[in-house]
C-alpha cells in the first residue's frame, strides 16, 4: 500500500496522470483512493475487491467496476450451500481483500442454513498450502472455502488435489478464480469447480468479438473479466470526458454515473452514487475434460445474477455520499 500510494502520488503530482485504472489488490486500492480522492483524480477500479471502497471509503472521484466480494460470496457461496455443501471452513488471504471475502460468504453461507466450522489465514503469495489444507480436512467441513486469488488459488487447488482431498469428498469452492487460473490447472484439475465471474469470453457474439480481438493481441489468450473491465470502464471514462470537455476526476465520475453502461461487457450496467457500477454476474462450473471444445471452452453458464440481486443493496451503503 506505502508503495502504490507513493507511485499514484508521483503520477499525479509529477506526471499529469489523469485517470488511474485497475489496482489489484485490495489493500493497494485503499491506499491509492485516499490518493486520488485528495487530488481530484478519477479512480476506476477492476481487479480490487474489497465493499470497503464503495462504503467507508467512497469518494466521488471513483468507480468499481467488475466485481466485489460481495457478489463473489452472493454467486457461489449460496451455489454450493444449495448444493448441500452446509459446513464450511474458509483458507483466507491475509489481508483486506481476503478478510473481507470470507466475511462477505460467511453472512451468505449461515442466512441460507449453513455454518461455519472454522478458518485459517494464509500469508499472500505462500507456496506451501499443507498445513492450512490438512486443518481444513480435519475439520469435517463439507466444503473448503479459498478466500484467495491468483496463484495462492491455483497452488491451493493443486495440493488439495495431490493430497486427495478433493477425491474423499470435500468440495472447493475458489471464491475468486479467473479464466487464466483455470488454464493454468487444466480442466482434469479444474473440473467441476463452482466460479462467479463478470465477464466469460463465449456469453454473446459481442464478447466474442472483443475477446478474438483481444486474444489477436495477447498470444491467443483469452481476456480475464478483469481485463474486459478495465477496456469496459476506460471506454466508458473517455465517452464522459468526451461529452463534457472535462477530465477533472469528480467532473469525468459524476458524467459516468449519467451514463448506462451498454457495450460488450455489460448490458444497462449503472454507476450507482456510491461508485458501484450494476452489471449482472455469473455463476460458472468448469467443464470437464470430455466437454471442453478445446483451449479456453472452459466453463458452463450456470446461473445468470441479476445485478440488482449481485451486489450490495444501496439502502444498506454506508458511503457518505449515498443520500437516505
């Protein structure tokens, strides 16, 4: 967080950055908001997760855009609790991010019947999951929560399945797992894994044609729903900025919110006053192998989520900015 913050500050302060885009983690998007909120520089944030930025910590010179953990927890914690997967115990991230997801599916797993057994915190970027993965076996859960992201989910996932635990029953819900993550297991792996996403590549003939053009670009790789939201909430920055001949970072947000979101990403998306952007989620199971068309046909549509029903109702915010 130190780092990214003194990174934004140099940005805006020597460089004349304008608009700042993205920011994973969570911990480094708190940081950078306090940044850009002081010096009226727009915010549009894809790859951090954390409610926070749009509660305690709204400013109205930002925008979260792809998704948050509570719509990560919304899709697949009551999925796999309706499944039957009633006993959770939660491998977490250390950190805000991580924290906030387990919270977040925790409220969502009891108020659908379930409970939580127990959980243990796991240092961000650790390669070795034994201990925390043999804890999560001995707890009797029925389903082992990976309150992670990136490499610590695919590490996770690959020892859990090296230790047989996946194959004596207990199930793996990967709470945050991107498209990439699942290439990188391979569907013999991956098979069968609960995801929630903002964004699938093969949805409609739009995302299609944005994710050939993408992949032309990128080796062939098709787009993360991170990606397709930071091209999404760019666009959409340039189109405010173009309308109001002005890219002052409240000026460009407060046009944004005046706009729906329609383009290959999302349909009648909203920037609600909190800096939420409102698109629909949804719920995906990797295919198995004999599904698979070939690289990258890795999930099935499971579920569409209603934006209304993904993310936080505004009547509970608690960003200052949202007027009850």
């Amino acid at each position: 967080p130190d780092v990214g913050s003194n990174i934004a500050r140099q940005w805006i302060d020597q460089d004349g950055v304008d608009v700042i885009v993205d920011v994973p983690t969570s911990s480094v998007a708190l940081a950078v908001q306090q940044v850009t909120s002081a010096n009226d520089t727009a915010f549009l944030s894809s790859g951090a997760a954390t409610t926070a930025l749009t509660n305690e910590q709204c400013a109205p010179t930002f925008v979260h855009w792809t998704y948050d953990t509570y719509a990560l927890s919304v899709g697949t914690g009551k999925a796999v609790v309706d499944e039957g997967g009633k006993k959770w115990f939660f491998i977490t991230a250390d950190y805000a991010f991580g924290h906030q997801l387990q919270k977040d599916t925790s409220a969502v797993v009891e108020a659908n019947g379930g409970e939580v057994v127990g959980s243990v915190n796991a240092p961000l970027s650790t390669a070795d999951f034994s201990s925390f993965l043999l804890q999560a076996q001995a707890s009797g859960a029925d389903v082992i929560g990976l309150a992670n992201a990136g490499g610590d989910t695919t590490n996770a996932i690959k020892q859990a399945n090296s230790f047989g635990i996946v194959q004596s029953g207990q199930k793996l819900a990967a709470l945050l797992g991107f498209i990439t993550d699942v290439d990188a297991l391979g569907l013999d792996v991956a098979q069968g894994l609960t995801l929630t996403t903002g964004f699938y590549w093969d949805r409609t003939d739009e995302t299609r044609a944005f994710s050939d053009r993408f992949a032309e670009k990128m080796g062939g790789a098709k787009p993360t729903m991170v990606q397709a939201g930071v091209y999404s909430a760019v666009a959409h920055y340039l189109k405010a900025v173009d309308e109001i001949q002005d890219d002052g970072g409240e000026a460009a947000v407060t046009q944004m919110k005046t706009m729906p979101v329609n383009d290959f990403f999302a349909t009648d998306g909203e920037i609600r006053a909190d800096g939420r952007m409102v698109h629909d989620m949804y719920l995906v199971q990797v295919k198995k192998p004999e599904e698979s068309e070939g690289k990258w046909d890795y999930y099935n549509i499971v579920q569409t989520i209603a934006g209304k029903d993904a993310f936080q109702p505004l009547d509970k915010s608690t960003c200052k900015l949202v007027k009850m």
